[in-house]
C-alpha cells in the first residue's frame, strides 16, 4: 500500500446525523421546511411531496441543462487545473437555501460509497476542489449552474482518486436541539496519469466449522477483509468452494458482487455456507475475482486464500462407538461361560475310564527296587515312566 494511501472509513458524529446521497442522474433530496420541527432526516431520491417540503436536486453539467454525465469524471496530469459544473435545483414549492462544498470520498464499512461530513480534513480530492459560491438560494422549480474548480497538485499520485460535490441542507430539531445535515450530491473521479497498479488482499482471513446433529448438517462461516491496496477503483466477486476427500466438491457460496472499492479503502465480508457434510478432513478456499476497467486489464490476478479444516461428525462417531461397544459386551457375555455338558481338556479330570497313567502305577506297586537304590529315592527309570504312563516294563 502507498504510504501517501491509509486507510479511511466515514467518520461518525453525535452532534450531526447526515443523511447523504450521492447522485447519479438526477440526484434529489427531500425534507420538511427547516422552520418546522422534524425527527429524522428526509431520505434522498424523493419525488416532491406535500407543500411545506423542500426537495432539491444535484447533477453534473458543463453549460448543457440535459448533459447525461453521471459524475465529474477526468483523467488529469500532475499540477493540471480544469473547470467543471453542477447544476443544483430547487424542485419544492419553498424557496431554499443551500450549502456547497466538495469532500473526499470513502468506503463505509460494508463497501458503500460516502463523502466526509463537511468539518473533516480531506486530503485528496474535497482539498482540490473549489465550489464556486459556497450558499445558494433558490426560488421555488428553479435551477442554477455553478462552477466547479479543481487543481490537481504537482505531487499528486498515479491512478484513481475519488471525492464529491454536496448541496446540503442543514437544520436543529427544536425538541432536542440535535443538529441534522440533508445533502445530495454528484460524485467526482479523478485518474491522475502514471503507472497503474491494481492490487487486492484479503487479510484477517478466519474459517471456521461447526457441526450440527446430522453428518450433513455442518457450517463453515468465512470472515475476512478486503483491501484496494492498489491505486485503481476496483470491483469484484468473491467464492468461497469446500473440497472433501479426492477434491470432490463438498458446496460452494457467493457474495453479491461489491464495486467501487477505493483505493486505500477496506471493507469486511463474511461468508456462510450452511449443509457441509463433515467428512472430517476439508479444505475451504476462498477466491476473490477482480473486475476493473479496460485500462488496468490484465493487471491484476485472481486473489485465493485456503484453509484445512477439520470436519468430525462426533454424533455419529458417538452412536458408532456406543453401537459397537454393546455388541462387544453381549459377545464377550455369551462366549465367556464353558459347556457344562460338553467335554474337557483338563488331563486331571476323571471321567470314569482308567488312563494310561492309573494303570501303571498299579504294575508299579509290585516292583523290587534294584541293588544299590535309595528307598526314598525313585531310580531314574520309574522318575521316567511316571512322566511317560508307561507299563511294559513291570516284569523285567
């Protein structure tokens, strides 16, 4: 971002509640004579209304009443001064007096296109214009062309800068003594010649999931902000596609497309995509597409951010697990218990049939220990036969 470029929002105030339009073709403003004690702004763009209601209306012009410009727009060199014109009119039954003045334009919080209140500093365009007169009054249906004057300084950076010209109205509500701006007004844009450099960043970037009872009903919700840190008006579209297993395509949003993006200017965006199947592991990617106009094309890319998520359907993990460990349970119930009528393995078990082992210690019973023997010590050979359950060798 250009040093000579911060970032700026619409400043608020306590004492003054503006209510702004900015004109296309025409631009109208309505309210209720200022003598008459009001509640609330009268809203921009009205048709004339009942008598004692003051409607005025702001357009572009050069000297030709039916001029179809929609803005003062110029390309201009460094320490270049041109002459403009807007034509204001009176479209009431009143007559009315009117503020002029020009100021800087800004991007609102969600995008939108505003001027600074008329005591802010501008520093770009409201600080090169010059409004001819500064009041004027008019008779009932009348109309009057003034003179707009701008010099662009010497210093004056490459690429687009923005601001507005206001006839506004201002009154005090007698109950409570509050302070109230009604302002129409016809914007202005400026391409000061040099180098383009359209830029778009999305940061403070945050992706999140949550999960609902059924696998198929999950969130992903993205917040983030743009910013022009470029020094061309830009406008664009933003997607936001999540991705399962295989990049299979798990669903996708889109945001309206926004315009009018200053340069310097950030607005915040937020995204949500409801039904995300939880397939545990999956991957939100975040696609901002730029549109600017001929001049800057090709100057600038598609801008992507992607994050991995995890996704797990618990639910259902918990019904699986509670599922599986029931049926662990009742098996491990049913196979634990032996066969009380079924047969055994266990050799010291007696079954009613004499073994190999019971008749040969009763062969054994009738042996004469061999010379030499211990008495209370078995030969090595009966040690043997006792182990084996032989009975051949009683005789010999």
């Amino acid at each position: 971002m250009s040093p000579d470029r911060p970032l700026r929002t619409a400043p608020r105030s306590l004492a003054v509640l503006v209510a702004l339009v900015l004109a296309l073709l025409p631009g109208r403003a309505s309210a209720q004579d200022p003598s008459t004690p009001t509640t609330a702004p009268g809203s921009g763009g009205a048709a004339p209304s009942a008598p004692g209601t003051l409607t005025w209306s702001v357009r572009p012009g050069d000297g030709v009443a039916d001029d179809d410009r929609s803005a003062l727009e110029h390309d201009v060199e460094p320490g270049q001064t041109l002459q403009d014109s807007m034509v204001v009119q009176n479209l009431s039954d009143l007559p009315i007096e009117l503020q002029l003045y020009a100021a800087d334009a800004v991007n609102t919080a969600d995008g939108s296109y505003n001027l600074l209140v008329r005591d802010a500093e501008d520093l770009g365009v409201g600080a090169w214009t010059t409004v001819e007169q500064e009041t004027i009054v008019l008779a009932p249906g009348q109309e009057q062309e003034v003179g707009v004057t701008i010099a662009v300084p010497d210093n004056a950076t490459p690429g687009d800068h923005a601001g507005g010209v206001v006839a506004s109205l201002r009154s005090t509500q007698t109950d409570t003594q509050v302070a109230l701006e009604q302002r129409v007004g016809v914007r202005t844009y400026l391409r000061v010649a040099g180098e383009l450099e359209p830029s778009l960043s999305i940061q403070d970037l945050d992706i999140s999931f949550s999960g609902g009872a059924a696998p198929t009903g999950g969130t992903i919700t993205a917040t983030y902000t743009l910013v022009n840190d470029g020094n061309v008006r830009l406008g664009g579209r933003d997607e936001l596609e999540v991705t399962g297993p295989f990049d299979a395509t798990v669903a996708e949003e889109a945001l309206p497309a926004f315009s009018n993006l200053l340069p310097g200017s950030a607005v915040e965006r937020e995204i949500v995509v409801h039904g995300v199947t939880s397939w545990v592991r999956l991957e939100a990617e975040l696609a901002v597409i730029p549109d600017v106009d001929p001049a800057a094309e090709g100057l600038i890319d598609i801008e992507r951010r992607s994050v991995k998520l995890w996704a797990v359907p618990w639910l259902t993990l918990a019904i699986v697990a509670v599922a599986v460990g029931g049926l662990w349970a009742i098996r491990r119930r049913r196979g634990g218990a032996p066969d009380a009528d079924g047969p055994t393995d266990d050799p010291t078990v007696d079954d009613g049939e004499p073994t190999a082992a019971t008749t040969a210690d009763a062969t054994d019973s009738n042996e004469t220990e061999p010379p030499g023997a211990s008495p209370t010590e078995p030969s090595a050979a009966a040690a043997d036969d006792d182990l084996v359950g032989t009975t051949g060798d009683a005789s010999a």
